[in-house]
C-alpha cells in the first residue's frame, strides 16, 4: 500500500520584496521558502524533492514567521535559527549545506562554490543545485554571485537578488 502524501502548511507572508511563501512540516521545518511570484517553481522543486506532499493552507510555526520578519527589519542573523530541512540528491544537500557557511554580507562565485565542496570541475552542477534549493533566502543561494563579481540567476529574479545583498550590505557589481 503507498505512503499517504506528507501534508505540509503553506503561508503566505509579506515582505518588502513581495509576497514571500513559507512551506513547513508538522515537526516545524521549513521545507520551501519562495515567492508567490514563483509559486509553480516552489511546487515543482517539491514535488522532485519530496515523497507525494499535499500543501495546505494554514499558518508556519510562529518562531519561523518572526525570524523572517526580523531578517527583513534588519536582524540579519535572525534566519540562522529556522530549522530547516530538504529532500534532493546528496549532491545538491552538500551544495546548499555550504551556502549556509557563507557570512551574512559575504559573496562567493560558484566556482569558489564548487571548490568548497571538493569538486573544483563541478561548477555547472553546482549552480544548477544551487537553482535548485528550495529554502531560498534562509538557505543563502543569492550569495553566489558570478565570477566578475555581478549579478547571475536567482529564483526569485535579479531585482529581488539586488535587494537582498545590498540588505546584507555584500559587495557585487550590479546586474546590466
């Protein structure tokens, strides 16, 4: 007999960069965080990621809620405290692993990237991973950068992207 999909919570919050979504499991990790302007992205890396999951309309634990409200009033830490977990290969898990070891206000390029997790000739495999991470922002995928030091992909687009590093007060040269 198969496994009953997984339900997890889905919220939508607001943010000064747009509507953000908040996609947590009944042990209080979040699972996804998006945008409502990405939502069909959101629902396809779970649905790769993750056994069947069924999305429900409700509310993330609060302390989620408050510590993404504090990152975008200025606690630039405060994401550092949200559980988190994922589904993706064990590649993809190393890669978003070591975005988490990225400084607040700190950029790598996705070489530098690759070269942290010891596969130097990876490069592509690593950006593809790293367009691949469902827990945007909290696990800081906007803080691999190209290696001219300007702005490359980001999920939630490259405006959103700006934002973000010049909130964190990183360097990056603009996108053109």
């Amino acid at each position: 007999m198969p496994k009953p999909p997984e339900a997890l919570t889905l919220e939508r919050v607001p943010t000064p960069v747009g509507e953000g979504i908040l996609v947590t499991d009944a042990q209080g990790f979040l699972r996804a965080f998006d945008w409502t302007s990405h939502e069909a992205r959101l629902r396809t890396l779970l649905r790769r990621q993750n056994p069947p999951t069924d999305l429900v309309d409700g509310a993330a634990p609060a302390a989620i809620r408050e510590a993404v409200s504090a990152y975008f009033a200025g606690d630039l830490g405060a994401l550092l405290q949200i559980p988190w977990r994922t589904g993706g290969t064990d590649f993809q898990r190393s890669v978003w692993s070591e975005l988490c070891a990225i400084p607040v206000g700190e950029t790598v390029t996705y070489k530098q990237l690759a070269e942290r997790i010891g596969r130097p000739s990876a490069v592509r495999a690593v950006g593809l991973a790293n367009g691949a991470n469902p827990v945007g922002v909290v696990v800081p995928c906007h803080r691999v950068i190209g290696s001219d030091g300007g702005l490359t992909g980001y999920g939630g687009g490259l405006e959103r992207k700006h934002w973000l590093l010049t909130h964190e007060g990183a360097s990056f040269r603009p996108a053109a």
